[in-house]
C-alpha cells in the first residue's frame, strides 16, 4: 500500500469546536445578546444544524436580528479562519510524515473561502502536499471523487489504496473505506451510538500519524 495520508481538516487537524465557541462568545458580545444565548447558540450548532444557512436563518429568527442571512454567514465565514488554530505538535507531524516518505493532503467539506481560510491562516497550507475542498470542486464527502481529486493532487491514485484518517463516521470513515482507503476514526465522543467500521479508532490526531509511520 502506497504512503498516501488523508486528512479531515475541521475537529481533526483542528479543533473547530474551540473555534465555534470563540467566535460565539464574540457574536454574543457583538450584538448585546441576552444571557444564555451563548448556550443556546452552541446547542443550536450540536442539534444538528451545522449547515449554515440553515443555522443563520434560525439565529436571525431568534434573536430578530436585522442582517440578513448571507450577511451574517458571509462575516462567519471571514472571521472563522482568524479564530481556528493547528496545534504546533500537529504541523511537526505532518512534517515528519512528508520527510518519510508519505503524501499527504486534507480533504475537506465546507464553503471554499471559510476552509482556504483556516488552512492559509493556520499554516496548513505549507505543511501538506494538496487539499481538496468540496466548496471548490462541487463535490462532497463521501462521494469518491473529492478522495480522488487529493490523490491526484498528491501525484497518485487511488488503485494503490492510502489511509483516510477524520472525525466524521459518514464523510470520513464510511467514504474513505468506500474509495479503497483504510481509516483510522478520530473519537471525540460526538457518536455515541453509533458503530464504524475504522480500522483504528484513536482520541487524537498524533495518535493517528505515530499509526502511520508503524505501516510505513
């Protein structure tokens, strides 16, 4: 199997949730919200509206604000990219990754600006070979073809199998194993009852990469 390393990008090689409470505590103090709107907002993101359009029409909703909806998604989505951070020790692992050999990339869904952003701001952009973004190609997780466009970019394909390591049971797990590739589950206890199909199931990123070089 050939060294080829794919990465979720948000609560994988960053920690989206730090990010999302950050950038709620500002949106609260922002526009003189009401106490409790912070827990409501996060409740709101965790209730299964992470698409968010959907999640702008019912905070505007909520709190009657007067913005529109693409005027309150479109300042998410510039602010976002300062707020996430990667974590030195998970740069320094993908660098030793590359310097062994592996190829490696994040594929990723979400709007292109918001994820170009997080990977330019956090020094992402530098420390992988590629990245796909599902916002850029019109094509999302699970679907094969975003896996196959990282591939590609990384100057291989999919035939020689490769490794798909994320957070998301659906996107992550369950298409990468549909594309070929072997998966290692990132668990943040986010699905609980849920069953996977993972070939390794770790709590943290690092744990992933120190997988990869023991099959390298």
């Amino acid at each position: 199997m050939q060294r080829l390393a794919l990465f979720d990008l948000d609560n994988t090689l960053v920690d989206l949730d730090e990010a999302f409470r950050a950038w709620v505590e500002e949106f609260a103090d922002k526009h003189q919200l009401e106490a409790g709107a912070v827990d409501w907002l996060i409740a709101l993101d965790r209730d299964g509206y992470p698409h968010r359009e959907v999640f702008f029409t019912k905070v505007r909703e909520h709190f009657g604000l007067s913005e529109s909806v693409e005027e309150l998604w479109s300042r998410y989505r510039r602010q976002m990219p300062h707020l996430v951070h990667c974590r030195p020790e998970v740069l320094n692992g993908l660098a030793r990754l590359r310097a062994s050999g592996w190829r490696v990339a994040i594929i990723t869904n979400g709007m292109a600006d918001n994820q170009l952003g997080k990977i330019q701001q956090t020094g992402l952009a530098e420390a992988v070979d590629a990245y796909a973004l599902s916002g850029a190609e019109g094509i999302r997780k699970p679907e094969a073809g975003l896996f196959e466009i990282a591939a590609k970019r990384c100057g291989v394909t999919l035939a020689e199998g490769g490794w798909m390591i994320g957070d998301n049971l659906t996107a992550d797990i369950a298409g990468g194993r549909a594309a070929g590739l072997r998966t290692i589950w990132v668990d943040r206890s986010t699905w609980p009852e849920h069953e996977h199909n993972a070939d390794h199931v770790v709590g943290d990123v690092l744990e992933a990469m120190a997988i990869l070089h023991e099959h390298g």
